[in-house]
C-alpha cells in the first residue's frame, strides 16, 4: 500500500484539522492573506483539506481494491474517475460561491460535475468503508455491516483517528503476505 496509508492516525489528524481549522478561523476571524480577501482565503483552505481528504478516500480504495483475496472488490478505474470528478465539482462549487456570474465554468459543465459530485460520493462512501470491512472480516460483507466504517469517514477529520490505525495493520498484513 502507499506511504500515505503508511501514516500514524495523528499525522493525518494534524494535517486535515489544520485546513479545517485555518477555514474556520479566517472565516471568522475575515482574516485577509495577501491579495486574497477572507472569504477567499478562508474558501482556499477549505478546498486544500478537501483535495487531501478525497485524495486519501481515492488511494485508500485504490488500494484496498489491490488488495489479494478482497472479498469485495470494485472498479478502480470508475472510482478514480468519480474521484477525480468529485474534487472537480468541489472546487467548481466554491468558485461558483466566490465568483458568482463571473465563474468561468459554463453551467452546462457545472451542472455535469455536480451531478457526477453526487455520484462520486455515493460511489466512494458505498465501496471503500464496505471493502476495508469487507477484508477485516475474510468474507464480503452487507453495506449495513459497514456503516460504522462510513460514519468514522464522513466525520473526518475525527474518524481518521480511529480508522488509520485499522488501515495501518491492512497495509502491514499486506506487507506480509507478499513479502511471503
């Protein structure tokens, strides 16, 4: 598995409170940074933990999916795509808050990636909390049994705190049984 799900739980705790908390408090704060007023900034950090959240969320299933023996395994190539998209339609949705009518972005383009935004959740929030349970368990598993893994996601960056220690022993287990 790769170096970032290699990462003790309080490496990613710190670096997504950090842009969480950095959003909070200049929005609240209207602390300017630059050129960039506070709602610009406040936007810019916001987005920065969100990149690195779904990037995360994408090489967390991108790996489980390459796991051997995963008793539920999906489409790596849809997720990646549906992730990818899913940023996309973050950012496209914070410009449309900043920029209003001046957003660059044509509607048709935005209303695609926010539709596919909403997919793309549901893809990834239905897959990866299902197959990290899925290879714990030995066996494929209902989305119902997974539902502690996705609310331990949704919560983030506080559920981070309880999953990464889970998905440092996949990644040493993993480790394992190649290196056998």
């Amino acid at each position: 598995m790769n170096s970032i799900l290699k990462m003790k739980h309080w490496q990613m705790f710190i670096i997504l409170s950090i842009c969480l908390i950095l959003s909070i408090v200049i929005g609240y704060a209207e602390i300017s940074i630059g050129n960039l007023d506070w709602i610009k900034s406040a936007t810019v950090f916001r987005e920065i933990g969100m990149i690195i959240y779904l990037s995360w969320l994408l090489v967390l299933g991108v790996s489980l999916n390459k796991v051997q023996g995963n008793p539920h395994s999906f489409k790596g190539g849809l997720l990646v795509f549906l992730g990818i998209a899913t940023i996309l339609g973050y950012t496209d949705l914070n410009l449309g808050a900043l920029l209003g009518d001046r957003n660059p972005i044509p509607v048709v383009v935005s209303m695609l990636l926010n539709l596919l935004t909403f997919i793309g959740i549901v893809y990834i929030f239905g897959n990866v909390p299902r197959s990290m349970k899925s290879i714990e368990v030995g066996e494929k598993v209902k989305f119902t049994d997974s539902i502690t893994e996705l609310l331990l996601l949704i919560f983030f960056p506080i559920g981070i705190w309880w999953l990464q220690p889970r998905i440092n022993r996949l990644a040493q287990v993993e480790e394992e049984m190649v290196n056998v």
